[in-house]
C-alpha cells in the first residue's frame, strides 16, 4: 500500500487508475500492509480520502495474518497485547481472549504510543513462559516529524531483555502473501506481487513464487537493486506504467 498506492498520505499519481482497472477487470486482488494499527475498515476510508477506490475486503494487513497464524497453531488461546485496534480487532475476530494472566502468547504490533509499562508486563510475562509473537520487523514508521520507533525496534528491546526472539508474521515473511493468496482462492504461478521495497515486498513475493514487480515511487530506488543478492521480475516507475498489463474482464 504504502510507496505504491499512496506516498506520505498522498495518492501516488495514476494509482486511482490502476485500482480503477483492477476493478473492472473482475480480477482477484489485495492490498498489503505490514501496519497493524488500522482494521480493513479504517484503511478503506484513510484510501478513500486519497481518491482511491478499494473496499475493505480487498484489504489485508499483518494483524490479520497474525490473527490467522495463531489460529491455526493454538485456536482459541489467550494474548497479551501491545497494539491497537487494528490488532485487537483480528484477534478477537479469531475468537482469542486478550488478557495480562497467564496468556499463551504475547504479541507485540505498532501503536502511535508505546508505553514502558505494557513493555515490561510483556518482558516479565515472556520471561514467564508466554511465546513471543510481532507482526512486523520494520524498525521504523513515517511520521509528520520524522521517523518514529516501529514494531522491530521494539521487538528488538525485549528481546534483549529476554534473549527470546519472536516471530515475525509480517513481510518479508512469505506466510503473509500465501495467506492473501488463500483469501483470493489465488496462486502463485498466476499472481503477480507489486512492492516499492526490495527487502520486504520482493523477497517476500519471491520466497512465496510470485512474479514481482518493483515500482520506485517508494522506498527502494533503482541504483539500489544491484545491491541484492535477489532481483524482481520486473522494474517499472510506478504503478501507472502497469496499467495498460491489466486485461480487461472476459480476456
């Protein structure tokens, strides 16, 4: 989402566009982001406001893929959790009780806020035996200011307070994409995955054996690419230049 559809809240020229294509085409799609903070819901307005056209059904973020991964491995469990309503959202959704007694997991998302206190009662119940869950490892968020400590910088303070590492959910981890996949009844042979960032959304797509795309209106730039051991399938400016690759419904 974020450095593809939209850059520093502002929609990324053509984007509405290509949305617009993708609509009308009749094909499958979902718009990824590792940022927990916000429920399908909140991001389709915060789109909207952008001039961009996507419902909320067409959205999938890192909270939802945590909430179907602990699902899966511990259905109805228990979580302390360090987030805010995109994430309580997910996990209530999925039928976990959130709680600070004896949970089964903590779990650790972004929050505009983080709080020492909630920090400490994580650490002391990790330390207690609680398995150690992040949504995401981006060390840092945007912000209006600057940048602003995100879920991987704080993960990484409680892990060396605990020496436990959590599991990341979030890209790059390829279990994300297959999870959206699921949610479209899509695969990998006849999907194509669009990022701006080469160390999170193309090596996630690649991992999971997408066809990827790089656009470079966000956060990774062209003279950047050489640099990984790892190549997209394809580099075009933005997501205008995709537009016309959309096949109309019925081709």
């Amino acid at each position: 989402m974020d450095g593809v559809l939209v850059h520093e809240g502002r929609p990324v020229p053509g984007a509405d566009t290509f949305i617009k294509r993708l609509s009308d085409s009749s094909k499958r799609f979902r718009v990824l982001t590792n940022n927990s903070i916000y429920t399908r819901r909140d991001l389709s307005v915060r789109l909207a406001a952008a001039g961009l056209d996507v419902p909320a059904e067409s959205i999938y973020t890192s909270a939802l893929a945590t909430a179907q991964f602990l699902d899966d491995q511990r259905p109805g469990g228990s979580a302390y959790v360090i987030g805010e309503a995109g994430l309580t959202t997910a996990l209530h959704g999925a039928g976990y009780v959130l709680t600070d007694l004896d949970p089964d997991y903590v779990v650790l998302g972004e929050t505009r806020t983080y709080s020492f206190t909630q920090i400490t009662r994580a650490i002391r119940l990790i330390e207690g035996g609680a398995r150690f869950i992040a949504t995401n490892p981006d060390p840092i968020g945007p912000s209006t200011e600057g940048s602003l400590p995100a879920c991987g910088a704080v993960a990484a303070m409680i892990t060396r307070a605990t020496g436990v590492q959590p599991y990341f959910v979030g890209k790059p981890n390829p279990r994300m994409m297959r999870s959206a996949l699921n949610e479209i009844g899509g695969h990998s042979e006849t999907t194509a995955m669009i990022g701006d960032r080469m160390d999170t959304d193309i090596v996630c797509g690649m991992e999971a054996g997408l066809f990827t795309i790089l656009v470079l209106t966000g956060v990774t730039q062209r003279h950047e690419v050489d640099r990984f051991p790892f190549r997209p399938s394809l580099i075009v400016d933005s997501v205008a230049d995709l537009v016309d690759l959309v096949e109309p419904a019925g081709d």
